[in-house]
C-alpha cells in the first residue's frame, strides 16, 4: 500500500498540467475546426443526423472504430486485465465476438430500410406511434447508461492527470466535458462528429499500438516475458491465477455468463452504432465499413492484452487499484511509466478524445431518436418541417448533455468497461429482440415490439437497480452503507435478454390485431436487396 501511495506522488509530481491540458486544449481546437468546417454544409435533415449519406465504406468503417472504442475500450479494459488477467480479457473477446452478430444480421438489413434512426426499421410495417415512442424511450435509456460510463471515464482521467481527487474538482471536469461534447453536436451534426471519430480512432489505434511496441520491446519482443513479469510482480498477490479463468467470476459463473451474453449480442442494439450505416450511400458500403471496424477493433483488442498486462508488469495492480481514478487509471500510469510527463500529456489527450467523440455520437443518436420518432411522426403526425425537426434535435442535445453531467458526477470511481457492459445489456434486452422480429419474422406484431421494447428495458434497468452495483457494498454507486440489493448477479443480461425475446413472441402470438402482409412482404424485399430504399443524397 505504501509503495502504491509513493508511485501516485511521484507519477503525480512527474506530470505537468500545463502540458496535458495544452495537448488536450490543441485536439479540442484542431477538431472544433473540423466540425465548423463541415457544418457550412448542413442543409437537410439528412446532413445533420446522417452526413448526407456521404461517407465512403472505408471512412465510416474507420468512425465506427471510433464510435466504439470508447472510454470502455481504453480505460476499463486496460485496468481490468491488469487487476484481474484473463477475466479483464474477456471484456476485449465479448466485444469484439460482438461485431459478428452486427455484420451477419443487421447491418445491411438496416441500412435498407431505414432513414435515419432504429425507430424507421421497427414502425416500417408496424403502427407508428406506439413504437416509435418505445424505441426512442429504449434509445434515449441506452444512450444515457452509455453516457455515464464515458463521464466516469473523463473524471478518473483528470484525478490522475491534474491530481485533482476532490469530487467538486471531478464535477467540474465532467461538466467541461459534457459542454464541449454539446458543442460538436450543435455545431457540426453527424458530418462534424464523425471526422471528430475518424481523426480520434486513428491517434487511439496508433498511440495504443505505440506502447504495445514499447511494453514488447522492453521484454525482447516476448509477450512470454510480459506474462511471467506480471505473474512476478511484486504487487501481484494472485500469482499465476491472472493466466486462467476465473478471478474475477469464478465465485459466480452466472455473473461470467451474464455479461458474456450482454456483449455478444449487445452491439446489434446500440442505436448510436446502427445509425453509423445510415451515414453510407449504399448497403455494399454498409458491410464494407463494418469489416473495416471489425480489423480495427480486432486490432485494437490485441493491443489492450498487451497494455492490460504490461502495466500489470510494470505498474503494478495495487498501485493502479490505489491510483486516483482506480482501475481506469492503469494505461496512463503505464505511459507515465514508460515515456515520462509527454507521452501521458499524449495518451491522456487520446483518452481524452475518446471520451468526446463517443459521447458526441451517442447525444447525436439520442437527440436524432426524439426529435425524429417523438416530436415530428408522434407529436407532429410527420408534418414537420427539416428545419424544425434539427432545431428540437439541437435542444434536445442541450437537455441530454445536462442529464449525463448530472449522471456523471453520480458514478466516479466506477469501472467504465463494466458500466459500458450495463448499457449493452439494456440493449441487447430492449432493442436486439424487437430488431431481429421485425427483420425476419412476418407473424411479428405491434403489440409484440412494444412489449419487448418497454419489457427488456424495466426489466434491465430494475435488475441493476436492486443488483450490487447499485447497493450493498464498498463498490457499488451507493456505497456499503445503504443496501438494498436483491438481485445477486451485477449484470441483468441472463435474465432480461431472454424476457425482451420472450415478452416480443408471446405479445405477438396474444395480439388479435395482425399487421399488413403487404407491408412484410415489401419490408424483407428492402431489406434484403435494397430495393426501394431511399437514394443516396449527394452535395
């Protein structure tokens, strides 16, 4: 513990302040320009939530690496597989494993459908307002539990960046944050945020492979060497334990079970991950930018085996649990280690830079979902005008920004990969089943989505409230002393994903009122090839 204390004091007097707020500041102002660039040309719907459907399969397959390599991807996971070895690992696996069921059954099946959001897919051939309400509930719940993690993941950085370890100057940062994040948004829409994605991804893939280089060329090139000075640490009370299964999860398998399905199936159901294939001209662009995510991210998984152990090995998992900002802490305490105040200024900026990037996505996609689904086809019955419709985007995007400051402030000290891993289990529950139907299964009923949409949703977000993450521990949001936890497992995927395909089959099956034939009929011939889709729109 004492050793844990003195590495944080001399990793904090070896930072410079100065420096990483410079480095952060140049990005902030590099991609604001960007942003201001590319919004001269926002002059449709169209532009601000898809980009005018003018990003090639290569440029949004490199944005949707950036849209889902988040704060999650870089911070949690390198801090688990620190901690916790193999388990940490599993994170890396789920995720990636994830991007197959994407590819193999939604992605172009989506982009052929749909217009801007989820919502266009699921009220294609079903009754309009009932599901357009629950899909932008499902998107708006999503979006936020995603949100939370990003702003836990801002406020651990800062700790360990600027030394700052009391909550009020932790609430600042993730208020910077958030105002910057609201910015790109307003600023640029969807054309804005994903160059923001692009020029993110490629600094984080380059500066995680960077130090993946660094930690092998310090062993010989041997990740052997990697693996056996991380079992011999000195800090490393688990010896060769973090080399097998089980550390984390081996008390409760279920728990291990339970996020695995979260992951796997979770990334199918991520709005702010769908609405990315609207952004291309055509289907064939929309595969082809997800095998661009898929070596990617593949890619980047690879790297964070590497750095997880590695600030295991050079670290330590006590210093890193002790660190201000815990287990998110451990790849800036490994750049600190391996290339001094500059090369931290520089990881911490990328992190940094994650953070804005994936939260700007996701308030594009939340706001885009309530201005869309709610304001214009429910409350406006469609008859709103383009204009209208982004300028309650734009203040819906103010409203999102606020409540995930709020949020944010709520959940520091949290791993971000295992809060990530709570919002992919919200929508593996509510939206994955009710996407799927309404793909391929023609019996499907409007009844039917809207029970599985609300259904997966409560039953989710009512698991984890009463699960330990909320209550009953040292750990968990609300601390040891207030407990109210009944639910034994962390992660609600075991039971809620099923209940949302469950709630989706029986309320169709039960539903006297069947839906148009035609309109099935018409859906799966769009779906499949594309076919009456709406046309590419070039400026």
């Amino acid at each position: 513990m004492n050793r844990a204390v003195m590495f944080a004091a001399e990793a904090s007097a070896a930072q410079n302040p100065v420096l990483n707020i410079a480095i952060f500041l140049a990005f902030v102002a590099v991609t604001m320009v960007i942003v201001i660039r590319a919004s001269r040309s926002n002059n449709s719907a169209a532009d601000f939530y898809a980009g005018g459907r003018s990003f090639t399969g290569r440029q949004n397959g490199v944005a949707i690496a950036g849209d889902y390599l988040s704060a999650a991807s870089f911070l949690g996971i390198c801090g688990a597989i620190a901690i916790y070895g193999y388990d940490g690992f599993l994170y890396s696996i789920g995720f990636l494993v994830a991007w197959l069921v994407a590819l193999l059954l939604v992605a172009e099946l989506m982009r052929n459908t749909a217009k801007f959001t989820m919502a266009d897919v699921l009220s294609f051939r079903l009754r309009q307002r009932p599901v357009r309400m629950a899909a932008a509930l499902t998107t708006l719940a999503v979006s936020f539990f995603y949100l939370l993690a990003q702003m836990a993941g801002a406020g651990g950085l800062v700790s360990l960046l600027l030394g700052v370890e009391d909550k009020l100057g932790q609430s600042l940062v993730v208020a910077v944050v958030g105002v910057v994040m609201i910015l790109y948004v307003l600023i640029g829409g969807m054309k804005g945020t994903t160059w923001v994605q692009i020029i993110k991804a490629v600094l984080l893939i380059a500066g995680a492979g960077a130090m993946s280089i660094w930690v092998l060329a310090l062993k010989g090139f041997n990740f052997a060497a990697v693996l056996d000075a991380a079992v011999n640490n000195p800090e490393n009370v688990n010896g060769d334990a973090i080399l097998s299964p089980g550390l984390q999860y081996g008390a409760n398998p279920l728990d291990f079970v339970s996020l695995a399905l979260a992951l796997v199936l979770g990334t199918a159901g991520l709005p702010h991950v769908l609405m990315r294939f609207y952004t291309v001209p055509t289907a064939k662009e929309a595969r082809r930018s997800v095998v661009w995510a898929i070596w990617l991210i593949g890619i980047f998984y690879l790297f964070t085996l590497v750095l997880g152990y590695g600030a295991a090995a050079v670290v330590g998992p006590e210093t890193i649990a002790n660190a201000p900002g815990g287990q998110n802490s451990a790849a800036p305490l490994l750049a600190a280690e391996l290339g001094g105040p500059l090369l931290l200024g520089f990881i911490s900026a990328v992190a940094f830079a994650t953070i804005l990037a994936v939260v700007a996505g996701l308030t594009i996609t939340a706001s885009a979902s309530f201005a869309h689904d709610i304001y214009n086809s429910v409350i406006k019955k469609g008859k709103a005008t383009a204009k209208q419709e982004v300028r309650v985007a734009k203040i819906t995007t103010i409203v999102i920004g606020a409540a995930a400051i709020l949020g944010g402030i709520g959940v520091q000290g949290q791993n971000v990969a295992f809060l990530v891993a709570l919002a992919f289990a919200v929508a593996a529950s509510a939206n994955l089943p009710t996407i799927l139907y309404s793909l391929f299964w023609s019996k499907f009923t409007t009844r039917g989505a809207v029970w599985s949409m609300v259904g997966g949703l409560l039953a989710a977000v009512l698991l984890i409230t009463f699960s330990p993450v909320v209550s009953g521990n040292e750990t968990a949001m609300l601390g040891a002393g207030v407990d109210f936890a009944i639910f034994p497992l962390k992660n609600p995927g075991i039971v809620s994903i099923p209940l949302g395909f469950f709630l989706g089959w029986i309320g169709s099956v039960t539903d006297p009122k069947r839906e148009s034939k035609k309109l099935a009929a018409e859906m799966e011939v769009r779906a499949l090839t594309g076919y009456g889709a709406e046309p590419p729109v070039n400026h």
